[in-house]
C-alpha cells in the first residue's frame, strides 16, 4: 500500500504555479506529503470533483486552493469536501488580488474557507497552518515546526541595523 497523500494542492491554472508553489515547497520542507493539480472550478468542475474524492480515498487530511479574479475554486472544494480548506487570492491583473480576496473570503455560512494572504506569503502560511493542524497528532511534525519557529526567531535575533 502507498503513503497516504495528506495535502491536496489545487490551482485554477498553471499560471498560478509561480505562487502556490510556495505551498508545496513548505510541504516538501516539512515532509507532508502532496499532491499539486492545476484544474478549474469553472472549465474543468468534473475532474475536480474527481480528484478531490480521490484524495479524500487516498487520506488526505487538508486541501489548499489557489485562485485569482471571480477565485471560485477554494469554495468549490469546500463545497465538496468536509475536510479543512485554505484558501490562496491569486494576485490579478485589473485588482491586484483584491477581487480573488474577496472571492474566497467572503464564504456563505456554513462552508468555510479558512483564507491567507493574497500571494506568495498566504501560499507558504496556508501551507503551515496545515502542518500546524498535522502536528497536533504528529509529534516528529510538531518538533519540526517548533524547530522552523526558533529558526525564524533566531534569524531576527541575530539581526544587525545598519550604521548611519
């Protein structure tokens, strides 16, 4: 039997690579399996549909959805789904993001989407708060995310000013 696949990343396009990438990467850095597909709410809503109740199948435990402009997707998949959903506003063209953070903040009652950052920093912080929830019932994860947290702390520790 295959490792269970833990993090379903999804984006609406392979343009949205560049920023959900940072999502994976997190996942990768922690070693919290994943799987990243580009498929759209909107042209391609039959293979969502399937792949989400495929990664449901295989254990997934959290997915991260990545959108910009009308940034349907994350709702989608909520929609479909009663595990955790984070949602990622894509920057846009016209709004710069504020469009797509609108989009997938502004859930109705009842199905939510726990929503980041427009960007790259809400596609790495998604990405931690899944290994966050992970970590409650992993104590090698939990280690490793105390481990990242020092880090971070240390680096702004040991941080110098420049001179006038």
């Amino acid at each position: 039997m295959s490792e269970k696949t833990l993090v379903g990343i999804v984006m609406g396009s392979t343009s949205d690579w560049d920023i959900m990438k940072e999502a994976a990467q997190i996942c990768k850095d922690f070693g919290v399996s994943y799987e990243a597909r580009a498929l759209s709410a909107h042209r391609t809503p039959k293979e969502l549909e399937a792949w989400l109740a495929d990664m449901e199948a295989r254990g997934a435990q959290a997915f991260i959805a990545g959108a910009g402009a009308a940034a349907h997707l994350a709702g989608v998949v909520a929609a479909s789904t009663i595990l955790p959903v984070y949602g990622v506003p894509i920057p846009s063209k016209y709004l710069k993001g504020l469009d797509s953070l609108l989009s997938t903040v502004q859930m109705p009652k009842g199905i939510p989407v726990a929503t980041l950052a427009i960007g790259e920093s809400g596609a790495a912080n998604a990405a931690l708060a899944v290994v966050s929830v992970l970590a409650l019932n992993d104590a090698g994860l939990k280690t490793k995310l105390l481990e990242f947290r020092k880090t971070q702390a240390d680096k702004v520790r040991g941080s110098v000013l420049p001179q006038l």
